[in-house]
C-alpha cells in the first residue's frame, strides 16, 4: 500500500495544532484542559464550509453558547432531578439550533462540552475561570479553523468558476467532435448552482462593499446560460466559428477570474461577440435562435455590469430577500416529528435527559460514556445514526482488545503510556473513517481516564465501556427506528414531490399575468432551498439519476428567469407568454406541440420574441423530462 506522504504530513501538523490547542487550556487548570476536547471537535465541525463572514459577531454568539452550555452543566451538576430537567431542555435546544435541512449537523462537539463539563464539574469558586476558559475556547475555535482550513471565499469560488470553465471548455471540444456531452453537462450544472448558492449566501451575510462579489455573481449567471444554451445544440446545428468564439470569451473570462484582465477588457470582448455573431447567416430556426440566446446572454451580462446603481439593488434585494426568509414557511421548521430538526430534538433530548438522571440516580461507575455515546450517535436519519451505532460498537470492541494487548506489554511504564496515548491521539484525530477511530478514541478514552484518575483499574474501564457502548447503540438504534422513525428515502422522496409542485405553482403563475420582484426573489429563494436539500440529501445516496433531476432544475430555472425578466418588462410580451403557456398542455406530444410553436414561431414579429418562444419549449421539454425522472427515482427509491 502506498503511503500519501504529504498527505501524512498535513495530518501531523493538524495533529500537533490540535494538541497544543487542546493543551493550551492547562492557563485555566488542568479541570479545564477538557474543554480543548470539545473545542477541537466543534472547530472540526466546521471545516469545509464558509466561516468568514462577519467573524466578531461570531465569536461572540460562539461564547453565548458556550457560557449557556457551562452554566447548565453547573446547575445540573447540583442535584439529580436538576441534569434531568436542565439536560431535557439544553439537549433539545442543541439539537434543534444545530441539526440542518441543507448541511452536516453541528450537534456532536457542543454535546460533548455539555457532557465533558457536566461529568467534571467545578466548584462555585471555580466557575468565573471556567467561563472565561469558554470564552478563551470560541477564539480558539476561530484560530483552528482559519489555521486548518485556510479558508478564503475568494480563492474557493475562483478555482470553482476556472474549473466550470474548463468543463464548459470541453464540452465544446466534444459537440466539435460531435460526441455526447451529457455527463459534463451535468457537472457543470450542479457545481455552477453550489457556486451560486454559496454566493447568495455571501452577499446575504456581508456587510462590506459587494461590487466584486456581484461581478461573480454575473458571471456564474452568465455561464449557467452559456452552459443550459450548449446542451440543447443538436449535431446538425453546430456552427464551428461560432462555437470557437465563445472558447475565446470564456478563455477571457478566465483570465479575469485570474486576475491577469480588467473588467473592461470582458466588456470590450463582449461586444465584439456580441456584434461579430451574425444571426442572419446562421440558417435553421433553432440553430439560430441558440445561438441568439448566447448573444443575448452576452449582451445581458454586459448591461448587468455597467449598472450603475448595482450597489443601490444589491442592498434592496438584501432587504426584500430577508423579509421573504421570515415570511416563507418552508424555512419555519413547526414543532411536529414531520420536521427533521424538531424530530431529533425531542427523541435526543428525551433519551439523553433519561440517561443522565439513570447514570446519577444509580450512581453508574463510568456512566458518562452511555450519555456521550448516546450524543454522538444520535443522528436526524434513521439509516446514518444506525450505522454510526454500528461503527462505533465494533471500533470500540477491537479497539479495547488491541488496547489490552499493548497494555499487557507496555507493563505500566509511564513513558511508554504517553507515547500510546499521543499515537491514538493522532490516528483518532487524523483518520475519517469512523469505525477505524473508534478505535483509537476508545484508547484516548481509556488513558484520559487512567491519567484524571491513577487509581482507576484499567480493564475494568475496557470492560464498562464496550459495555456502555453497546447500551447506548441499541438504544439509540430504538429511539431512531422504531419511534417516529425520520428515513432518507422518505425525506427525499417528500421534498422531490414538493419541488416538482413548486415547478408546476411558478408556471401556474406565469401564466397568470406579470410577476413582481417580490415574486422572482421568492421563486429564487424557494428554488435555491429545494434545490440544496435534494443535492446535500443525494451526497448521502448518490443516485446519478437525482443529479441529472437537479442539473434539469437548474435548465428549467434558467429559462424561467429568462421568461420572467421578458414577462415583467413588456405587455405584450406577457400576453404572448400566456398565449405559449396555455399550449402547453400535459396530453399534447411533443410532436403536436412542436408545430403550434413553430406555427406562432413563424408568425412572431421580432428576434426576442422567437427566441423567448424557443425559451418556453425547452421549459415544456425539461418539464416533461422532470416528471419522468422523478416517477424514475420514486419508484427507485420504493424498491430500495
């Protein structure tokens, strides 16, 4: 087996970062070094994600809840009856405030800091140190975030812009050499989508001057149309010229992106695309009006950019997209065991309180390991907290036994016991598989224990923890699957049908008649959850058909926008809308439908309006295809 040798050596610097962030604690006493356990672990929830913005506020709301957490374990502490009381209540509320719809939930490291502080507690004396040990443990945290994961927004989202382009790139590589395109397609379309997300979020939570961010924003936008336009290029429509420009626009764009051209070097490219396309020489009715809408996108990124009030409407959609967020109820998360977040709140919170008052009231040797096992397994999907029970019962059982063989040669040599406990400190901290290191945590745990305690028999700790273990996996493997149990096929196939609804709902008003801003940023916003639930649901499955459902979300959106925007700008343009949609009707085949279009196609009086006409039969075409898939995957999803 081959060895990642840089890889290793990344992991031993998080490892000796993690230590000596772990031992800096030692300033507030050694009862505090445990809060530099659940300080790593809470840091190591957030790797991966963007933590940048607005970083005193967060260090601030991270102390809140780590004084609420300490202060709450030192009440409980007290007295049994109490830990039932203030644990029911702070388990719920962590597992309510940090289980997510659309991400990995954040649980696991404040749980463990509320068990960790609750099984060693302090005196009254004691506590103004520890509290200030909890507001020292959220700078700590912000410090290993931004040292491990060296994160910027603007290095991520450029090299994820660079990578589109390059797919984008080849993918008319392939349509010149006539081959399918599909796959690439598709990547395309999903990681332009997270890209555009992550931006949202961005400018939703930003504070500072959002000209740059807005440029990327335009240009993200850009390439979703450059991106939806090209896959609907059949192989008799391919104009090589042309296709060779738009190479050269997005090798422009690049550049920028780069930093090696200016802004008004794209503009200047731009307008040369935009005036060398010469529709009147590309024959064929939809060859030439995929093209034209390539040549509209150009010209509609150019006015974008030249805006110059873009500041002034970055700051109105701000306003608006926060009070439609309060006001949408799919974002209201309504206290019923049908919601993800409250359904592991309350099951959690129950099965966590009801072992803390058990362990106290019976005075169980060791107790807390049942409790933090229970914490730590506990999962808002059925299926991923059972095999993190599993996980953990057999990485725990081998770990014990490899555990008790070295013990036995180590022979209770101190020296040799550090260099153990510092090996199964790397290994737990380093490796990701998660039954893999449960076995070194169980060699931590044990040895954690042995040095809080020297009087304490190390095989009977290997003996109560496999034991405390297995409890705390059957129980929690009861609470997730046989009391309101919360499956991922059954979310999956609830939140398809409803984002297939929503589609139906936004064509419905379409139809309808003009549509406000107000109406476009909440179709924004609607479409934007439904789409990252289904894609952060499908990491844990994925089904390449789901992907292909998303990548024909973003193709449908992309030309309900385009029709949007037309809509809302021109009267007649709505009447003519109208008219194109009422034809769309579900028993009409494509066939049929294709000379109605073409016949009004023929009769339109002008450029935008054909090419709007083009727009609404890709919609009634990716419509259809979106209904197919989602029978396809449904019924998947039913035999799974």
């Amino acid at each position: 087996m081959k060895i990642d040798i840089k890889k290793q050596i990344k992991n031993m610097k998080i490892f000796l970062i993690s230590a000596i962030a772990i031992f800096s604690f030692m300033i507030f006493g050694k009862e505090n070094v445990l809060i530099g356990i659940a300080t790593v672990s809470i840091a190591a929830s957030m790797f991966g994600e963007n933590h940048t913005i607005n970083v005193p506020r967060r260090i601030i709301i991270l102390s809140l809840i780590q004084i609420v957490i300490g202060v709450a374990a030192y009440i409980a502490s007290l007295d049994i009856f109490l830990a039932y009381i203030v644990s029911l209540i702070l388990s719920f509320w962590i597992y309510y405030r940090f289980s997510y719809e659309l991400k990995t939930p954040k649980t696991a490291g404040f749980m463990m800091l509320y068990i960790l502080l609750l099984y060693y507690p302090v005196t009254f004396s004691q506590m103004p140190k520890r509290i200030l040990a909890l507001i020292f443990s959220s700078f700590v945290i912000m410090a290993l975030y931004y040292i491990i994961t060296k994160y910027n927004f603007y290095k991520v989202t450029d090299k994820q812009i660079t990578g589109a382009i390059d797919l984008i790139k080849k993918e008319i590589d392939l349509l010149l050499d006539n081959k399918n395109i599909k796959n690439e397609n598709k990547k395309v379309s999903i990681l332009l989508k997270t890209i555009q997300i992550n931006i949202y979020e961005v400018i939703e939570k930003s504070s500072k001057e959002l000209d740059d961010i807005y440029i990327l924003e335009v240009i993200v936008i850009l390439l979703k149309k450059i991106n939806t336009t090209i896959s609907y290029i059949k192989e008799n429509e391919i104009y090589e010229d042309r296709l060779l420009k738009l190479k050269c626009i997005l090798e422009d764009v690049n550049l920028y992106i780069l930093g090696k051209k200016d802004i008004k070097d794209i503009k200047i490219t731009f307008r040369k695309y935009y005036n060398e396309l010469e529709l009147e020489n590309i024959e064929g009715d939809l060859a030439r009006y995929n093209y034209y809408n390539l040549r509209l996108a150009i010209d509609e990124t150019c006015r974008y950019i030249e805006d110059k009030s873009r500041g002034e409407k970055i700051r109105k959609r701000l306003n608006l997209q926060k009070k439609l967020k309060s006001n949408i109820d799919i974002f209201k998360n309504n206290f019923n065991m049908s919601s993800l977040r409250f359904n592991i709140a309350l099951k959690a919170s129950l099965v966590i309180s009801t072992f803390v008052f058990i362990v106290g009231y019976f005075n169980i040797y060791e107790g807390k390991w049942i409790v933090l096992s229970l914490a730590l397994i506990l999962l808002p999907y059925a299926e991923q907290g059972s095999k993190k029970a599993i996980d953990r019962v057999v990485g725990t059982v081998v770990g014990a036994i490899i555990f008790e063989l070295i013990y036995r040669m180590i022979d209770k040599n101190i020296i040799l016991i550090g260099a153990v406990f510092l090996i199964a400190l790397y290994f737990a901290l380093s490796i990701k598989k998660y039954n893999i290191r449960c076995i070194f945590t169980t060699m931590t745990a044990i040895l954690a224990v042995k040095m809080l305690q020297p009087s304490a028999v190390i095989f009977k700790l290997l003996e109560d923890r496999v034991i405390f273990v297995l409890i705390a996996a059957i129980v929690a493997w009861l609470a997730m699957n046989m009391v309101f149990p919360y499956r991922i096929k059954n979310d999956m196939k609830n939140i398809m049908k409803k984002y297939v609804d929503f589609d139906n709902e936004t064509l419905d008003s379409i139809v309808q008649g003009t549509i406000s801003k107000k109406d476009i940023e909440t179709i924004t916003i609607k479409n934007n959850y439904f789409w990252m639930r289904i894609n952060y649901i499908n990491k844990q499955m994925n089904l390449s058909c789901i992907e292909e459902f998303l990548s024909k979300q973003n193709d449908i959106f992309t030309n309900i926008n385009f029709t949007i925007l037309i809509s809302g700008s021109s009267k007649d343009k709505s009447i003519l809308i109208k008219k194109l949609l009422e034809k769309l009707n579900p028993n009409l085949n494509e066939e049929d439908l294709f000379k109605v279009y073409k016949n009004i196609f023929e009769t339109s009086k002008n450029d935008l309006e054909k090419s709007l006409i083009i727009s609404l039969y890709r919609i009634y075409l990716d419509k259809k295809d979106i209904d197919m898939l989602e029978s396809e995957i449904i019924e998947k999803l039913n035999i799974a």
